[in-house]
C-alpha cells in the first residue's frame, strides 16, 4: 500500500500557536482518490480496527452505566461533569498555565484574572454550547467551527476576527473541504471521522487563537452527532491529556505525513483516547451514583 492517504503537510504546525506566531502554511485540502468514500479504507489500516472497537466498547460500557436506576434520572448530572472537566482537560492542553493555576476541583467559573484565565473561560463557554451544536455540526460544520471559535476566542483575539477562519494559506478552500467530507454519507466509525476532523484541524490552525479549543471540540461534535457518544458523558479530552502532549504531538506529525502508517496510527491514538475517555466518564458516573445512594434507597422504602 504505497499511495498516500490525504496530501497532508509535511511539517507540523504547532496546534495551539497564538496569534502573532508565524504559521507554517499548509497546502490546499485534498481528499484520497482511492475510493469514492475518503474514510472507507482508513478502517482497513493496520491496527485501526482493533482501536477504534475497544474505543467503542468502552462508551458503550459507560452509556449502558448511566441507564442504572441510580442514574438514569441523573444522566444531565453526569453530562454536565463530563463536559467541566472536558474543558479543563483541553484548557490544559491549550495553555500551560491552567493547570499551574487551577487543579480539576477548582476548574470553575468565574476566573479570577490570573494567567490561563482566558483559556480557562474559552474552554468552559465552549464545553457549556458544545451539545446543542451537534444538530448545527451536522448540517453546517462551518457554521458550528464559526461559533466554537466565538466562543473558545472572544476575550483572546479583537471582535472583529471571531468567528472568521483566517484568509491566508488557502484555509478557507481546505474548510470547504473538510467540511464536505465531513457532511457525505460514510458508514466509517464515528471515531475515524473525528480523529481526520481533529488531525485536519490541528494542522490547519483555520482561526486567530484558539485552535486548539476548536478543533478539540470539533471532534467531539463527530462522537455527538454520529451517535457514539449522543449524551456528551465520555471525556477524550481527558483520555489526550492522559497519553500525553509529547505522544499527540509525534503522532500528529506522523499523521500529516499522509503515509497509511502515519495516518493509522494518528487514528489508534485517537481511538486510545476515546476509550480512556470512556473510562473518565464511568468514573463521573460512579460519583454521581455514590452521591444520590442515599436518596434512592429513601425512593425505594417509600415504594416510588
């Protein structure tokens, strides 16, 4: 198998750059000629089903979780935990300086002006808009892009560029691109669709500020609105942060080679996380359960 998968850079544009950074431009999106569905061979790839298969069965073991009698009159509870610590884990990816400044517990609104602020707080709207964008993300992918950056960028860069991808580096092209992919019928796992989504968007950097944000977030908009993960429970966020920037990064890089080995293996990582996502979300679950214990055995010795 010796074509290459997508015409993807050959050198790796760092995925949360701020703005002011010089870009390394990017060459126009182009999509595999292979087959008429661009994602179709990509579950083919080495390792790729295996990884994608176990990310899916570690969701699933967390959606089966939340339909307990201890939790199915929680699930938002557990939505709404999911998505915080979400946003933390990607404000920590973006910008240092949350992590130093707050630890998960204290990873709520409002922030106090301290470094990583405006990170924390562009993460935190973006995690509280991020499910009532799956219908919009499905339908107009550029206008949901628009609104995650609104969101993740509104006190980082000047009004009048949220929301407007960059017009350098034929970006707008390469998001029309990414955006018809993305809207074609495909039976490709939701995990595939969204580890291209958040790989092309890393190396696009579309926006001024926030890149990493969005492109996070966008591919959790994939799991969302293919059906994965439809509650927004599980936490990849988390899982990336769990394997680490330095190992994201070299399989980011891989990635944008465009080789099936680099490609593949952007798409196992991905798919890692994902489960480890999953895992993160039965633990919310788990909290949440142990917290409303005492009022369901209440329930039940009354016969509710």
């Amino acid at each position: 198998m010796g074509h290459r998968c997508t015409p993807f850079p050959a050198r790796l544009p760092d995925p949360d750059a701020r703005p002011g950074r010089r870009r390394v431009p990017v060459p126009p999106l182009g999509s595999p000629l292979v087959t008429p569905d661009p994602f179709a061979a990509l579950i083919e790839l080495p390792e790729v089903f295996e990884a994608v298969d176990a990310a899916r069965g570690s969701v699933d073991a967390l959606m089966r979780e939340v339909r307990t009698p201890a939790l199915r009159r929680r699930v938002a509870e557990v939505t709404v935990e999911s998505l915080r610590r979400g946003a933390w884990a990607s404000a920590c990816m973006q910008d240092p300086d949350v992590s130093a400044t707050w630890d998960l517990a204290g990873f709520t609104a409002p922030f106090a002006e301290r470094a990583g602020a405006v990170t924390a707080r562009g993460a935190l709207r973006v995690s509280t808009e991020l499910s009532g964008l799956a219908d919009v993300w499905s339908r107009a992918p550029l206008q949901a892009l628009a609104r995650l950056h609104t969101l993740a960028a509104a006190d980082l860069v000047d009004e009048s560029v949220l929301g407007r991808p960059r017009t350098g580096a034929d970006v707008p092209a390469r998001l029309a691109g990414l955006a018809d992919l993305v809207t074609s019928p495909t039976p490709a796992p939701a995990v595939v669709v969204s580890a291209v989504v958040l790989g092309e968007l890393l190396a696009l950097e579309p926006f001024d500020g926030g890149n990493g944000l969005v492109a996070r977030a966008a591919a959790r908009l994939v799991l969302l609105s293919r059906g994965l993960d439809p509650l927004a429970l599980s936490i990849p966020e988390q899982g990336l942060l769990e394997l680490g920037a330095d190992r994201t990064a070299r399989h980011l890089s891989g990635y944008l080679t465009g080789t099936p080995q680099g490609v593949g293996q952007w798409i196992v990582h991905w798919a890692q996380a994902v489960a480890l996502g999953g895992r993160a979300g039965r633990a919310v679950a788990a909290d949440v359960a142990q917290r409303v214990a005492p009022q369901l055995a209440a329930d039940v010795a009354a016969g509710c």
